[in-house]
C-alpha cells in the first residue's frame, strides 16, 4: 500500500483543530467560572465606628455590608461569634471584624508601682471619708486626721491636724490586683428577665479597694494612732510640685555707734489691710458698625453699600433698674454665661453696687449689661439701702 502524503496531511490538520476546539472550550469554561465567582457577593459585618482597645462590642456597634468574594481576606464571622466580645486592638470605623481582633476578656497589661523612698504602705480607701477615686498613679496627696479631745458623748472639741504631707500615691489595688488607675469597666453578665431570653453583657465599673502609699514609719504611726482615736481621715489632692524650701530675707547691718559691732536686724513688714469701698458699677457704652452691601443683577450697574453704628446705652439701662446686688466675695466675676464655666468679662470686688435685671435661677443673677454674676459672690439688697450707700459716698 503506497503512503498518501495528502490524506496523512489531511489528518495531521484534522487533529489540529479539534487541539484547537478543545483549547477553546477550556478557556471560555476557566473564564466564565472566573466571572461567576468576581460576580458572587457575601453579607460580612464591619464596625458602625471607631473603637478603642478592651471596647466591649455590642449590636450597637456593627453593621452589615455586601462586598465582592473577591476582595473577602480571611474567613468572615458571624454576629454571634462578635456580640460581647472585647477589641485586641483598635478598630475603625467599616473594618471587618476577624477572629484574631477579638477576645472573650478584656486584654490586661501587668501594672507595675512607682519605686519608693520610704516605705510601701497600702491603706483602704474605706478608712476616708472622702475618698478621691480621680486620683492617679504618680499624684500627691496631703491626709487630714479629726478626731475628740475627750470620751464625753457631748464633748464637740476635736482636733484637727494634717498628720501626713506630699504623699505620693505609687499604685492601687482592685481585689488584690495592681492597677494603674483608681477604676476599670469590666464585663458583667446580665441576668435575663425570661428564661428564653438570649443572654447578654453589659459594662460595669470596678472601683480600687486600696491605693499604696509612699510614706514614713513615723508618719505611718501617727496616721494609724489618729484615726485609732477618731476614724475620720480626709484626703487632699495637691500640686506634684513639691514646696520650695524659703529663702531667708536679706537683713540690713547696722554699725552701732559704741562699739562698732554689726548687728543683723529684720526688716519686718506689717501686712497693709486692703479696703474695699462701696462702688457703682458702670459698663461702658458698646458701639458696633454693621455694612449692608446691595449688588444688581446687571453687572454695569455698580454695588453700593452703607455702614451704620450700632450703640448700646448701658449705662442708662443701668441707672433705670431699681434692683442692686452687693458683691460679697473679695473678687467678683461677670460672665458671658450663667455658668462657672464660661468667660469672665468683667472682675469687680466687694462692696460693688451691681444693679441687675431678673433673677435666671436659683444661682445666677442677669446683670444690667447682659453679663452674669453667682449668688455665691454677690447678694441681693434692698433699693433704700443701695440708695443710702451711694449717698453716703457721694458725701
């Protein structure tokens, strides 16, 4: 049999286009299964905010999102698996929640004390009547002791003294555990009205029991003899700084005529009194310049404009109440707002006649500029005695 080189020819391209065909076919398969999974979404939960380290994570704080398969990093967690959980680490605001960013317990970081000079003395804060649980690690304070002279139950002469000074605060102690502050928020079970209900968490704050102390034996001694005879110790937080030592007063040499010796005598000083006499108070008149611009549609047209001056007449206003208050404190401040909190505009002293307008409540009186003074540094007075007390002066 003779070998047919075009029917061997024919073949050899049969065979490759049916390699072809096939080839075809797996990558249009490959690419619509890689089009089916980029198309493909999953439902995965994110923080609704930002949350700090030990955050107990509530239902509050997540959201859900539909993201692209695609772009999914790790294994995504369920709702259950994130409520009531504690943050390793700070989280933001739309991050997706991973097992390695939670925890069961909150994570805790060994506290350690302030060394000491002295001695180490941990003291309840039970043993208080006031005790300051804003106080912090590295802070000073001063311990007040109150306590009879004698055992009469109608005996009311105590004595008072500081029995400890510039003490430093090193650390304190929750259940036996060193912390750094005087309170911490920990996870604490709720208990469920109906059995049914699902069990939940909530944060609870956790007080210290006791704070170390940096202190002397014998200071020590005399703290625990004190409250021994009276169990009544008061704290007072003071400045870090400690006092500095006093420098002593240059003195004057005085050559004495007899026999020439020089003799170091102190200049002393007698404190001056100061007075505070019966004043009116009277604000200043305010002027303010207001400019009203007017501009046209039609361009060619040019803007005008005007000033006017505004002026307030506060002293009249003040002169017509017939309501005064009397400054009782050595300094008295007039401020934007009835509160302690807000700007001082003015600083008068005692004995200021502050003629007001209405009373705002029980602790904030409107003065006749707008400004506001407390009950604590200025009291009410009838007009006859305001009256009399301007008279007197202009006498």
């Amino acid at each position: 049999m003779k070998f047919n080189k075009q029917i061997a020819l024919i073949l050899v391209l049969g065979s490759l286009l049916i390699s072809a065909i096939g080839a075809a076919l797996y990558l249009y398969k490959k690419n619509e299964e890689t089009k089916r999974v980029n198309e493909a979404t999953i439902t995965v939960f994110v923080a609704k905010k930002n949350m700090k380290k030990n955050h107990l994570v509530q239902v509050k704080d997540i959201k859900s999102v539909v993201i692209a398969k695609k772009y999914l990093v790790g294994k995504p967690m369920l709702k259950k698996e994130i409520i009531n959980n504690f943050t390793k680490i700070d989280m933001y605001k739309d991050e997706m929640f991973r097992k390695e960013k939670l925890s069961k317990e909150k994570t805790k970081e060994k506290a350690k004390n302030l060394p000491f000079k002295n001695s180490s003395y941990n003291i309840g804060f039970s043993m208080f009547k006031n005790p300051n649980f804003s106080l912090n690690k590295g802070d000073r304070i001063h311990i007040a002791s109150v306590y009879p002279k004698s055992k009469d139950k109608k005996n009311m002469d105590y004595k008072v003294r500081y029995v400890a000074q510039n003490i430093q605060v090193l650390g304190f102690l929750i259940k036996g555990e060193v912390v750094d502050n005087t309170f911490r928020k920990i996870k604490q079970k709720v208990k469920p009205k109906k059995k049914k209900d699902k069990v939940t968490y909530e944060l609870v704050t956790q007080y210290a029991n006791e704070m170390i102390l940096d202190i002397k034996q014998a200071t020590l001694l005399s703290l625990l003899e004190d409250y021994n005879k009276g169990k009544q110790l008061w704290m007072v937080q003071v400045s870090k700084e400690l006092p500095k030592k006093r420098v002593p007063e240059k003195t004057d040499m005085i050559k004495t005529a007899k026999n020439g010796d020089k003799k170091a005598t102190k200049k002393s000083a007698k404190p001056v009194k100061r007075s505070y006499p019966h004043k009116l108070y009277v604000p200043k008149n305010k002027a303010i310049t207001k400019t009203a611009v007017i501009e046209y549609i039609d361009t060619k047209i040019p803007a005008q404009s005007s000033s006017e001056v505004m002026r307030t007449n506060l002293k009249a206003r003040c002169e017509s109440t017939n309501q005064f208050l009397i400054g009782s404190s050595r300094k008295v401040y007039l401020r934007t707002k009835p509160s302690v909190r807000s700007k001082v505009l003015k600083q008068v002293y005692r004995n200021y006649l502050i003629p007001y307008t209405k009373q705002v409540n029980k602790d904030w009186f409107e003065v006749c500029d707008g400004s506001y003074v407390h009950k604590n540094e200025a009291v009410k007075i009838s007009d006859k005695r305001a009256k009399d007390i301007l008279h007197a002066n202009k006498k």
